[in-house]
C-alpha cells in the first residue's frame, strides 16, 4: 500500500519577493490538521524572519521545514523564448526549475509518495484528505498527475506540451524505479540540450523520454511500456497552467471533485 506522507512546496525567491509564496501559503490558514509535513523547497533565498513568522501562524502541518537548493546564478535561469545570447546551462533555458525538482525528489528518497505543488495552485479546503484516501488507494504507480485540459489545447499527437502530465502532481519518491527514472530523464534533458533543443522542462521531459525510447529502443520495449503503464493520470489535481482567465462553473461542472487548480490565475 502507498501513503501520501509529505507535501513539497517548490517556490523561488522571485515568487517569495513578489507576495505570490505568501498569497499561496493564505490558503492554508482555513484548513484541518493533515498531519502531514510541509517541506519548502527554495531556489536560493534564505527566509527573513517575518516571513517565518508568518509560517508559524500555519498549524495544519506537523512541521514545515525549508530547504535552499542554493541554485548557482548561472544555472538559475527560466528563459521561455528559444533563442537566447547567453551560455546555456547543462539543463537548458529551464535550468533553475530543473534543478529545483530533480534535487527536490533525491531529497524525499526515503518518502514513500510526496505531493509537489507550487505557488499558482488554487486549493480547496479538503484537499489534503482527498489526496491521502487517493495516494492509499493505489498500487503500482510513478507518477498521477493531470493533462493540461485548458481552452489552449491541441489534440495534435506530437504535441508533447498539452499531453504530459504537469509538474504539480503525486510522485513515489520512496521507489527506486522513480528515482533511476530521474536519472535517466535528467541526463535526456542534457543530452536534448546539446542536441540544441534548448527549452525542455521536466515534466514534459518525463513523457517525451518515455515516448521517444518507446519509439526507437525495440530491445527495452517493454520497460518503457511498463513505465507508461505507472503514469496515471487523475481528474482532482486540474492542469490550466497555461490559462490567465477561467470559467469556474465550466470546471465545476465537468469536474466537481477537483481539489487542486494550477492555473496562472492570482490567488
């Protein structure tokens, strides 16, 4: 049986600056004790003492904990245009985002399912629960996230972009076949990145590694085929990360459950 036993939080500096990290961490003033763990995980900025006052205020969690990736400058970078003057770090123009995830899941090894969220996600109060019930409810799975199911989508096949699973979603740490996929997918993003397709962030870096291989390596077909089978895809974590306008009773009539919204929408 799997056990949802930690929430990660990945954030940045920029965003903590910004109001957005507080905006965020407002919504879990108004929810029951999960008894779970909060763990913070920050690209570079150490916490001013105001701002750990405030997350002293937050009492649903049984301890929150932060913990500074300290990203080198020159690899803290997020440059969404392809073309690009400056020396590209070995994980891309998504390199500071990359980083952050990847040292993120080495760090929850020992959990045995973690929940990753980030700072434009909507929650809903009960949303803890329902995702424990979901995570003790399955047996052999990698990852459960959603497809971007926004107005934007595309049912174009290669179009690798709108059917990923996002980046917010469940992730068995705790499973050393997770964490060898990791491995691997890191080492595809640098090897992309030198192939000159510069741009490649780690959640769609997961499927396309998984597809491409299960296009071209015939020998290990049936790994890759397993791996996708670990895939899941779940309709409470919704993925509009791509929409800055939303018709809420759209969303609560196709998917009245939903517990999580990651949208670009201002809480």
């Amino acid at each position: 049986m799997n056990k949802l036993e930690a929430i990660v939080l990945l954030t940045t500096s920029s965003e903590i600056r910004s109001g957005q990290f507080l905006s965020f961490c407002n919504q879990f003033l108004k929810m029951k004790y999960c008894g779970m763990p909060l763990n913070i995980v920050v690209n570079n900025s150490k916490f001013d003492g105001e701002m750990c006052a405030f997350l002293n205020e937050i009492t649903i969690f049984s301890s929150i904990q932060i913990f500074d990736v300290d990203i080198p400058p020159a690899d803290d970078i997020y440059i969404r245009e392809t073309k690009y003057d400056g020396k590209i770090p070995r994980l891309g123009l998504s390199s500071g985002p990359n980083i952050l995830f990847f040292e993120a899941m080495r760090m929850f090894e020992d959990v045995n399912t973690v929940l990753v969220l980030e700072t434009d996600c909507i929650l809903k109060p009960n949303c803890f629960e329902v995702c424990k019930t979901y995570v003790s409810s399955m047996c052999d799975f990698l990852v459960s996230g959603s497809k971007y199911i926004g107005r934007h989508v595309s049912w174009y096949p290669g179009d690798s972009l709108f059917h990923h699973l996002n980046g917010v979603a469940f992730y068995r740490t705790g499973s050393k076949e997770f964490q060898e996929l990791l491995k691997r997918v890191e080492d595809f993003i640098a090897m992309k990145v030198k192939m000159r397709k510069q741009a490649l962030a780690y959640d769609v870096a997961i499927m396309t590694f998984i597809h491409e291989n299960l296009q071209r390596d015939s020998q290990n077909k049936r790994y890759y085929t397993a791996i996708e089978s670990k895939m899941l895809t779940n309709t409470f974590i919704l993925n509009y990360s791509v929409d800055h306008e939303i018709d809420w009773g759209e969303i609560d009539h196709h998917y009245p459950n939903h517990v999580i919204l990651h949208s670009k929408l201002k809480i």
